[in-house]
C-alpha cells in the first residue's frame, strides 16, 4: 500500500468516524469540519483529530459548544477551529 493510499483511507475513516458522532449537532460539528478540509488533512491532523474524537461524546459536545472549560489534555486548537469553522458558515 503506497502512503498516498494510507493516508487516503484514514481520512476516509476520519470522515466516517465525525460523520456518524450519535447525535446531530456532533455530525454537523465535526462531520462538517472534516469534509470541509478532508483534502488537506495530513497524518500529523488525522493523529490530533483521531485523539480527539477519542474523548467522551458528552464532553466533547460540552467543550465544542462552549458548554464546559477546555481541558489540558484536550487539543484546544483543534476545537478552536471546528468552532470557528461552524461559525464562518452561519
């Protein structure tokens, strides 16, 4: 498998993966960022969008909406961008 192919197929996974969080908002939040900027995403975002979703769905809702502080060992960054990136399409 050519590294093209690999980093192809996890974006498509990533995709999947924010596209199908359980609840609506969650899709549209991070379901929209990620197929907005599918084409760009290199290993090293894959990695810190992967980690991410890794958290509970509660409180990754809670810190994406503005519902709850941000933690330390969670990528503020990234969350900063699919907020922001939500907010440019309104």
């Amino acid at each position: 498998m050519t590294d093209l192919t690999a980093i192809e197929m996890r974006r498509k996974r990533a995709l999947y993966r924010a596209q199908h969080r359980g609840t609506q908002e969650m899709d549209i939040l991070i379901g929209g960022f990620v197929a907005d900027h599918l084409d760009t995403l290199d290993a090293e975002m894959l990695d810190r969008l992967e980690a991410l979703m890794d958290h509970e769905e509660t409180d990754l809702q809670a810190w994406l909406m503005g519902q709850s502080d941000i933690p330390d060992n969670a990528d503020r960054d990234l969350i900063e961008a699919i907020r922001n990136h939500k907010i440019s399409q309104n």
